[in-house]
C-alpha cells in the first residue's frame, strides 16, 4: 500500500486522538479574591489597626470570591475538566490535612511545655454545644450520602432535599460555633487571653472555615440543581471534601474541648 495512502488512512484516528488542553482564568480569580477576604483584611486590622483597608479588602474580595466560584461551577457543569475533580479534591484534602496536622502539633508543643494547663485566664470548656455540634455535623454526612445515592437513582428531588438538609445541618453547626464563640468572649476568653485563646480561636475557626467553604460547595451544587443541571464530578467531589471536615472534627472537638 502507498505510503500516502497509509496516512490517510490513520489520519482520522490520529486526530480522535489528540490532545485536547483546558485553561481556565477561575482558579487564579478565586485565589485573589481569597487573598482580599481572610489574610489581607486580617492583617489590616488586627496587625495594622487600619480597618478602612480591611473594609476595603472585603469590598471587593467577596464579590470577587463569589463571580468566580460562580464561574468555575458554570465550568465544571460544562464538562469542562469534570473528570479531574475527585483526583484532585484529593490533593487538596492532603494538603488542607497537612496544615490542620501544623495547628495540632503546635497546640500540643504549647500545652506540654506549659507549666500548667490550662494556663490562668481561662474559662471551662463547654461540652453539651460541641456535643450537639459533633451530632449535627456527623448527621449532614449522611444526610449528603443519601444526596449521592438519589443523584445515581436519577431521582432529582430527594437529590434536592437531601443535599437541603445537610446545608440545613451544617449552617446549624456554624450557627452554634459562633453563638460559642460569642459567649465565651462575653466571659473574657478571647483569642489574646492566653496560650489556650490562641490555639483554641485558631483551630476552630481554621475547620470553621472550611465547613463555611463546604456550604458554598453544596450551593454551588444546589443552585443549578434547581434547574435541572448537574454534575456527578462535582457531587462526589463535593461529599469527598465535606466528609474530610467531619472526621477532623472529630478530632477537633476530642483535643480542644475534651482532653
């Protein structure tokens, strides 16, 4: 056979072969737009007493934040690197375990070379809030289990009404850290009160944090839902990430509040 001819002939399957790379602008928006809503109005005003520039950052990060999230969502129901999603939510949960295991190993450094523990200015740890916390969180798992499961049966709305009842569930968890956070300021244990302040401020607002990001995630996947659009990248991707918040709960609530 001629050689033209051979290559004619692999030509359309060389083709259907090809490389086919994705850039999107989302990921760098949405790391500047954090960048303007946690450390930069954190620094502004606690570091430098300059809360105009704080306010400022805010103005314009958040509405940042959200335009890309909404963005990279709109990407992602495309189809566009759908594929990707759980793979990489994995390297994101080893990196983000990484740095709880940083604020862990240093709130046990402090607290074993304390001469006693907890130091003076502290007040008593709640136990029944964090337990309700523990049950709501630990609940909106399986709640989101059962979300997943209803995707994969193609019904839409148990889909819907499920996925509502872990937003429910982990909203009500955010809604009692702050109502806790809030009452233990008003007895005089703030993050600059001691060593215990610091650390116990840090860590659970660092999973506050990221149970607030979770949210978001699951808006994000509910919006569109309403609509009829979803992805199962996302969804799993999504449950990946909330039930990684979970169990360093566990862990939270059994170190800061309880050993």
């Amino acid at each position: 056979m001629p050689r033209n001819t051979v290559e004619s002939s692999l030509a359309p399957e060389v083709e259907h072969f090809a490389l086919h790379w994705e850039t999107s602008v989302w990921p760098l928006v949405l790391g500047v737009g954090v960048l303007l809503v946690l450390p930069l109005p954190f620094s502004f005003h606690f570091v430098y007493q300059q809360s105009f520039l704080a306010v400022l950052c805010l103005g314009v990060g958040v509405p940042l934040t959200v335009v890309a999230i909404a963005g990279w969502v709109n990407e992602g129901l495309a189809g566009h690197g759908e594929g990707l999603s759980t793979p990489a939510m994995g390297w994101f949960i080893l990196a983000e375990a990484l740095l709880f295991l940083g604020f862990f190993a240093a709130y046990w450094v402090i607290r074993l070379s304390a001469p006693a523990w907890p130091p003076a200015g502290s007040v008593p740890m709640p136990t029944v809030i964090p337990a309700v916390m523990t049950v709501l969180l630990v609940s909106s798992s399986f709640t989101y289990y059962a979300a997943e499961a209803a995707h994969e049966k193609g019904r839409d709305d148990g889909f819907r009404a499920w996925l509502g009842v872990s937003i429910a569930l982990g909203a009500a968890f955010v809604g009692l850290s702050a109502y806790e956070w809030s009452d233990l300021m008003g007895q005089g244990f703030s993050i600059g009160t001691n060593a215990f302040g610091t650390s116990f401020y840090s860590i659970t607002g660092f999973h506050a944090s990221h149970v607030v990001v979770g949210l978001g995630v699951f808006l994000a996947i509910l919006l569109p839902a309403l609509g009829g659009r979803t992805s199962a990248g996302l969804i799993k991707a999504g449950g990946i990430y909330w039930h990684f918040v979970d169990i360093v709960w566990l862990f939270v609530v059994s170190q800061v509040y309880f050993l």
